[in-house]
C-alpha cells in the first residue's frame, strides 16, 4: 500500500536525506520512492542513514582517482631483509623461541584471526574456520587454532614458572563480517571455546561498502536497499579502530600482534620463534613467506617500490612475465620469489598508525565482479582494502622464510579441484606429524600407502614438533590415527 500525504500526493522522501545524496550524486537511490510501500520507505531511509555518506564518497572518488596512475618501479626485496631457512641457525632459533616465549608470558602478544570469509568455494555456507578438513579427529580449523593458543600459553609459562601453574592468557582478537559474525559466536559458545577462557576471545565485525558501477553510482540489490560487500581483509585496521579495540589491546599491555588468515591448517598460531625473531629485529611489520614454486604460480610476492622505498606486495595479475621468471644470478633463485601467504607481524603502534593512515588516504583495491541487483546479476565494482596495504606504511619491514610443507597447508578450493583442498591440507598435516613421530622414535604401520596417510598429534600434546619422545619413543602407532594426551 503506497503511502499518500493529506493532499493525495504521494509523499515525498526525506528532503534533508535526498539532498545530502544530492551533494554526493548518489540520489539515484531514491529513483523508485514512488513505487515503494511505506515500509519498504522506512527500510531505504534506514539504510541509506546508516551509511557514513561523506567518507563512502571520499572512498570511491580515491579509489577511482588512483586507476592508472604511475606506480614507482618495482625492485626486488633486499637480501639483508630476509631470514632465509638455509642461513638460520640453530642458536638463532633458539634464542628467538626463548624471547618470543618470554614476551608472551608477559602478556605482550595478542592474536588477531581473519575470519571474514564463508567457505563457499568450499561447498558450505559455514564460516570458513569450521571446516573439518578430514582429519582423524575431525576437528575444525578453529579447534586446530585455539589448541595451538593453549599450547603456546602453558611453553610460555613452563619458560619463566618452571611450570608453577599460573600462565598468561593470549587475547585472541578475530575478525568477521556481516555474514559469519553470528555463526562463528554459536560455534565457539556450542564447542565451550575450545578449551580457552570465553573472556579471553573477542569478535569484532569488518565493515561493509556499497558496490558501485563503473561511474560510482550506489547499485541497488532491491529497490529499498543499496548493494554492499565486506571490506576486504584490509579492512581489519578500520575494524579495529572503530571498534576502539586498539585500546582494549593497550590497556592489556599488548605490544605486538600476530594476524593471520583463517584458511590455514598448518598455521603457526602465536609462533615464539617468529616474534623472538620480530622483537630481536626491532622492525614495525614483519611477514612469514615461502618460496615461490615456478614462476607463473598465482600468488602475491614482496617487492620493494622505487630506490630505497618500503616494501609491499605485488598481486601475481600486476607483476610482467619477464620480472616474474628473471633469476638472481648470485643466489640462483627467481628474482621476485618471496611469496605472501598472510602470516603477518605487527606493533600495536605500527597498527595506529596505519589505521589512520589508511583512512585518510581512503584508496581502496577495485574487483570487477557480477553484483546482486534489481536488474538480476549485473557488472559493477566492488571496493576492497587487503592485509598487506599495511605494508607501503611500514618504517621497516622483515621477511622470514618458512617451509610450506611445515606451516603452509590452505583450504580455499572443494575436493576434487587441482590444489589448496581440503584433502591436500589434510595430507600435509599427516606428513608433518608422521615426521615428528619418526623423528621423536616412534614407529608407524598402515594398511594403505604412507603417501596417501599417516597420524595427527594434537596441538596440545606438541606445538612445533617438540615434547614428543615421552610420548612416541619405541611406540608403534597404526596410521591414520591421532596421538593426544
């Protein structure tokens, strides 16, 4: 039922509301007033006031602005940045995992999860850290991660107390969106949070933004509401910001935090190794990467912008043919060849800093892509920031080389695709662990190939392959299986 004024005329949309849409040529919203319920109205009026109209504006017109201009040239990343796994040694990691140990006891790290996305490459609906990837434990990516937590918490506390019970809880921050916030909620309160402290956990929502057509106009998904699409990774630093969590972490006494993405069964959640290494360098952002494979691979890899310039990431779309297969000549290795995989560490101060760095700057990555909207799926634009924006911000930036068999396993593709599925990150969680058995002294049988299998140790029995002779030495174990407490 239309709504009509006294006079019979339909009644007109908010003056105050379509003129500041107006200033930012966005009225277009209001096209179908007329057609539209008096509820359908209240709902438009709602959502269009719940949309910061001034920064949007100044979102879309950098963003687009920043299409095509010249970027500095890109040079490769120094060695003198870059801790490499040949030339790490032994008492370096030691002395690392002591420091990063020490610093966690005194409660100066806090976790923060990506957690935005749903597993719908996956073939679920579900937040993406619920997936069982197949394990003989059947426990989902958060479970594998909250364990990880437990496990690096009770290391920290045997370091200083000798064990004497008392340990620091890691805060552990994680990051969803409009369409997983209350799922993962119900998951961590039906699994009582996995053995943590529910205070010790906090969920925080990235934002969303209006898609836009190649002119920036606002696209609408129905005639009473405007189209949008979470922020990106990227947008974890306004998230934190906004939701004055940067404080809560300086209240804690937090000064470094270790941010990862949810699609990883092999993550190192927390690494001491890692963090002893960041503290030892003294730098402000410093990133986990793995060799790149060949050449053509399709990932982002670190780069240095211009002459003595800050490092960032160059998206495999944006790098040349002849720079992605150019070879060091001293070192052998590709030219371009550290691999991003979003296992970052960062300062609490780096990160203020780079929340309002980011917002003033308001230039935002656009993706092409087909867009719910009253005229069924079409083209238009979705504005996204990601995690490794940071980076062109960092005063100093670290690399440190990990090996993808030992804490690289994604999950973003279903079975039966060619890579990153959940039966390859099963697989080389099975590996790994069947190493650290046989290298603790146990034994192995199996009644399919070792290749195809091959047992699970739980996190909390051992982080990083360490504590396991007690529990595996001259022990058979029948693959597949999980070795717990």
């Amino acid at each position: 039922m239309r709504d009509h004024s006294a006079d019979g005329n339909v009644a007109a949309p908010p003056q105050a509301l379509l003129e500041r849409l107006k200033d930012y040529g966005q009225e277009d919203a209001f096209a179908l007033w007329d057609e539209l319920t008096a509820e359908e109205r209240d709902l438009l009026v709602k959502d269009i006031e719940s949309l910061d109209l001034s920064r949007i504006d100044r979102i879309i017109r950098c963003s687009f602005r920043s299409q095509g201009l010249p970027t500095a040239a890109i040079e490769p990343v120094p060695e003198s940045c870059v801790s490499t796994v040949e030339e790490r040694t032994l008492e370096e990691r030691e002395r690392w995992w002591k420091m990063g140990l020490k610093a966690i006891s005194e409660g100066k790290l806090a976790v923060v999860l990506l957690s935005g996305g749903q597993g719908t490459r996956l073939g679920s609906s579900d937040p993406k850290g619920c997936f069982n990837i197949g394990l003989p434990s059947g426990k989902s990516l958060f479970q594998l991660q909250a364990e990880r937590i437990l496990c690096v918490q009770r290391l920290a506390a045997q370091s200083t107390n000798e064990g004497s019970g008392g340990f620091v809880p890691i805060h552990w921050y994680i990051m969803t969106s409009p369409f997983t916030d209350d799922a993962t909620r119900k998951f961590f309160e039906s699994h009582k949070y996995f053995g943590l402290e529910a205070d010790q956990v906090t969920f925080f929502q990235q934002g969303t933004i209006p898609c836009v057509s190649k002119d920036g106009k606002f696209i609408m998904e129905n005639p009473y509401k405007v189209a949008k699409s979470p922020d990106g990774n990227g947008g974890v630093y306004s998230a934190l910001k906004s939701s004055r969590l940067l404080e809560d972490m300086a209240t804690r006494g937090v000064r470094y935090l270790d941010c990862y993405g949810v699609d990883n069964a092999l993550v190192r959640v927390a690494d001491p190794t890692f963090l002893g290494y960041f503290i030892d360098k003294g730098v402000a952002t410093a990133a986990k990467v793995v060799r790149k494979a060949y050449p053509q691979e399709k990932v982002g890899v670190f780069v240095r912008r211009g002459k003595g310039g800050p490092l960032s990431v160059v998206e495999y779309t944006e790098l040349d043919p002849t720079l992605a297969s150019a070879i060091n000549q001293e070192t052998g290795r590709l030219r371009f060849c550290w691999s991003n995989v979003c296992l970052h560490m960062f300062t609490l101060d780096f990160l203020n800093q780079v929340a309002n760095g980011l917002e003033k700057d308001s230039i935002y990555h656009l993706a092409e892509k087909k867009i719910p909207s009253i005229h069924g799926y079409t083209m238009g634009l979705k504005l996204e920031q990601f995690i490794f924006d940071a980076f062109p911000y960092a005063p100093s930036t670290a690399l440190y080389e990990i090996l993808r068999e030992e804490e690289f396993a994604p999950v973003k593709n279903a079975n039966g695709s060619n890579f990153d599925t959940p039966d390859s990150a099963r697989l080389l969680v099975l590996r790994l662990h069947t190493r650290w058995v046989v290298a603790a002294g146990g034994f192995l049988t199996h009644s399919v190939p070792l290749y195809a299998t091959g047992v699970e140790i739980s996190p909390l029995c051992s982080y990083a392959g360490e504590n396991l002779e007690a529990i595996c030495r001259g022990r058979t174990f029948h693959a597949p299986c999980e070795i717990s407490f």
